[in-house]
C-alpha cells in the first residue's frame, strides 16, 4: 500500500469524520452515548489535578482549548495569552468588557475583541499564528450602526479560524454573525452565536422571544462548503414549549450534540435546567447536583467522547455552584468528588475550594479546567486531566511513543493535487482511513488494515475510489481506530 519514508509508514490516504445530512449525525451520536453505557460501568478515570498558575494576577478569567487540550488560549480581563506545553505566551491586550476567547482545534487561531486603533470601536478579532499572533480586526456588520463605541465581539472558531461567530450590534439591537474572509460579516438571525462545530456545520446560540425578550436557545444549520460562510439556516429553536428561556452553549465537534440549559414550562423562569440536544430526542434535562426542586443547572460544555459539563446549585449571591460530570453511564456526578476518589495527587487546599465554574473542555473530552474558589473570595483554575480511552503497549527503556492518538492538520492545505496527513498511534490498531465530501458521501478508502504504535504520515492524490480527480472543495477525512473516531476538514483548490 505504501514505502516506510524517514522512518513514518507512508501510505496513500487521508482521514476524516463525514459531515452527514443533520439527522444522520445525531442518530449516530446517540448510538454512541448508548454504546458507551453498554461498554461500561465507570466513566474515564481522573488522572491528574493540577493547578493552573496564572501569568498575570487576575481574579477572574476565561478559557478556551483546542482538540487534545495541550493548548489553551487565556483572557485575564483583556489580557490574551497562550499556554502551550506549559509555557504562557503574551499574545496581546484584547478588550476589558469582552473578555471571552476561542481557540481553534487545531489551535492555530484565537478569538476575542479589541478596539480599533482608527476608529476606537471594539472589533471581533482573530490572532492567527500563521501572522505572527497579529490581530485581524473583523470589523461591523455593513450597513449597521454601531453601540456604544463597539461594533460586535467574537466568540469562537471552527477547526482551524477560517470561520468565525460572535454578536454584532446594529444600533444596539444584537445581532448573531458568521464571518469568512471572502465574505467579510453576515448577519445570520438571531442575537448572538456562541459557539460553531468544528466542522463549521452547526452553530449555536440564542435570540429574543418576540415578545418579551428573553433568551430563547437555538441554532443554525450551514453548509461550509457553499459560498461562503456557506448557506445558513435558523436560527431554530431547540427548546420545547418555544417559550421557553434558555442558550445553546457548546457543540461537539461534528454538530451532533448541543449543550444548553432551558427552562421547562412548570420550573418558574429562573430554574434553568441543564441539557443537551440533539436532533432525534429535543431537548433533553439531565437534572441538577442537589436534591432540592428549585436548584437550577446549567450545561455549558459537552466532548465528542460523550461528556456534558456544567454547573448546578444555588447561584451566587444566595448559594453557590457546583462543577458537575454528566455521562450516559452515570449520570451527572460532582467532579470535586470524583477528584477526591479518584486517588490523583491534588494541589494544596483542593479539599476545602469549591470549583464554582467551567472554563473549557477540549473536544476529545481528555482535559477539562476549572474555577475553584476558596472561603475568602480567592479564585484561581485547575486542570483536571481524564484517562485516555486508547490503552497504550508497554515500551522498552528509552523508547518514546505516542501517548494518545492525535490526529494533525494535513499540509499543505489547500492543496493540489496532493495533501499529507499524519497521525500518532500509542498502540497498534485496526485503522481504516477515508475521504468524505462535505455531504458525506464516501469518495475513497485509501487504507484498512492494522497499524503499529508510532507516528505515521498518509498522502491523499485527490481522486476517488474509481480513480477519477474529484472536483475543489472541501473534503472530510477520517481515521477510523479500533476506540475512536477522529475527523478534520481539507480543501482542494485547483
């Protein structure tokens, strides 16, 4: 199939998770939560607690990783940083009032605000490392006014920033944008889009009942591969009844689950319940930390390996939140506690700080950070690491081999007519890799068969299973593994 080239197997391929019509991913990710009830008893055990050190003092900050959790991008109050293999990295000042921030997947780009230095207006904004971490300024949404000297915030990134959601204003009536670079701003309903899939094939959010102006959870469908940023459908609310308050917070990395909190007809408007969505079962709660009716929940993160995290409690000021764990196995779980039994070494004063928040969960589900907060108001983050899935062989002394499966951004990309992919197996494995179209139509297996643990480099010519040169666009390719799934997106321009 292929020749050992410096060492990496090369072979004739690419990998990918197809970007299938809406109902076929969400059957498929509910046969997952299924098949991970039926497979165990236990959720993937903590490994490690740490805590995080921050490079500037802050009190208060937010968070954002990309697929495997090794980098995370910071925003102290307007502050932007980049935490890559430990080292913080000063990326630059963003804007003190829009103090989220969005990695990539592939961790190559970042999304927060700052102020134009023409016009003073805050501007969404990407850092891209290909430009040195130098600031692209979005701009507003044409024809829009302003609001109070800012044209719109940015909130996340498909897989690798070339698309980009956030709130634009339009004389200060909020507005949901999607934005590309050959399209620029586009005004796509609603009010604000919080979060986009990897893939860039579901966004979600929220607008405003027409009527009396609560927050309603919703989403959009696009096709990434249409004009861009595509053809946008929605919003579409998720809730039920369509009254009902609530946002869609994170998304898995193919669009196949939403993590949101609604308010069910009988809770009263303030005792959001923490859920997810997906398309073949609505909205579903998955209850609250505490055995008191009125505690409220919150989901506000979920992994593509069948996590949904969140707070739940009493909110500050009358009580205090919790960190929650919901898996289809067990439900949801307190994380502090399974910190606790989870025999890890934890950081001084782990046992008496509350972790009162959630700052980020990579999408692979591996690493996950916190807000802890002590009796006397200090707070600070820890990452918690989970274990792997993928059981890794015993090496010999002085052999280094892959500690999870990583699946890398393939290079060059575009490309024409060939691309390369490489990956990272820990142990040996059955591997199937395939290329996909964006409507997940199957183009062409290029490999099957078992791999051995190490590093291995695969090369797609940009033909189908007959052997004829397909057209440009974007395609999906997919490593298919004996544990997991892993997907990312590629484009052939010709």
């Amino acid at each position: 199939m292929g020749s050992a080239v410096a060492g990496v197997s090369q072979l004739n391929g690419a990998t990918g998770r197809p970007i299938a019509t809406r109902e076929h991913r969400m059957k498929r990710l509910i046969l997952s939560l299924a098949l991970l009830a039926m497979a165990s008893a236990a959720p993937a055990a903590i490994v490690a607690v740490e805590t995080v050190e921050y490079p500037v003092e802050a009190f208060w900050a937010s968070m954002s990783t990309n697929y495997d959790g090794s980098r995370v991008a910071a925003n102290f109050g307007g502050d932007i940083w980049l935490l890559d293999n430990g080292v913080w990295q000063y990326i630059s000042f963003g804007h003190a009032l829009s103090s989220g921030v969005g990695l990539s997947a592939d961790g190559t780009a970042l999304i927060s605000a700052m102020d134009d230095p023409d016009t003073g207006l805050r501007n969404p904004t990407i850092w891209y490392e290909a430009d040195g971490w130098g600031p692209t300024l979005l701009g507003g949404i044409p024809g829009y006014g302003d609001c109070d000297n800012s044209v719109g915030s940015g909130y996340a990134l498909n897989h690798d920033g070339s698309l980009a959601v956030g709130l634009g204003w339009n004389a200060c009536a909020g507005v949901a944008f999607m934005w590309s670079e050959a399209s620029g701003m586009v005004d796509i309903g609603g009010v604000r889009a919080s979060m986009i899939s990897d893939d860039g094939s579901v966004v979600t959010g929220f607008d405003h009942h027409p009527d009396w102006g609560g927050r309603r959870p919703n989403m959009w469908e696009n096709d990434p591969s249409g004009t861009p940023p595509g053809s946008v459908t929605g919003p579409i609310l998720l809730a039920n009844p369509n009254d009902a308050p609530g946002e869609g917070y994170d998304v898995t990395s193919d669009g196949s689950l939403i993590a949101a909190d609604f308010y069910p007809e009988d809770s009263g408007w303030f005792y959001s319940q923490a859920s997810f969505w997906t398309a073949d079962t609505g909205m579903v709660p998955i209850g609250t930390l505490g055995d008191n009716e009125f505690h409220r929940s919150i989901s506000t993160l979920c992994s593509d390996d069948g996590k949904v995290c969140g707070v739940s409690g009493d909110p500050p000021p009358w009580g205090q939140w919790d960190v929650f764990v919901w898996t289809a196995e067990n439900g949801m779980e307190q994380l502090k506690q399974l910190c606790l039994d989870s025999g890890a070494a934890l950081p001084d004063g782990f046992e008496t700080n509350y972790l009162v928040g959630t700052l980020a969960l990579s999408g692979d589900g591996s690493t996950m950070f916190v807000t802890w907060q002590d009796d006397m108001w200090n707070q600070g983050a820890y990452k918690v690491t989970f274990e792997s899935t993928v059981a890794i062989d015993p090496i010999e002394e002085g052999e280094t081999l892959p500690q999870a499966i990583s699946l890398k951004q393939n290079f060059p990309n575009p490309f024409n007519p060939m691309t390369n992919i490489a990956f990272s197996l820990p142990r040996t494995e059955n591997v199937k890799v395939a290329i996909f179209d964006v409507k997940g139509r199957h183009v062409q297996t290029v490999h099957e068969g078992s791999l051995g643990a190490g590093e291995h480099a695969v090369i797609w010519n940009g033909t189908d299973s007959s052997g004829n040169n397909v057209p440009s666009g974007t395609y999906v390719y997919r490593l298919i593994t004996d544990s997991r799934t892993y997907h990312r997106t590629m484009s052939l321009l010709k």
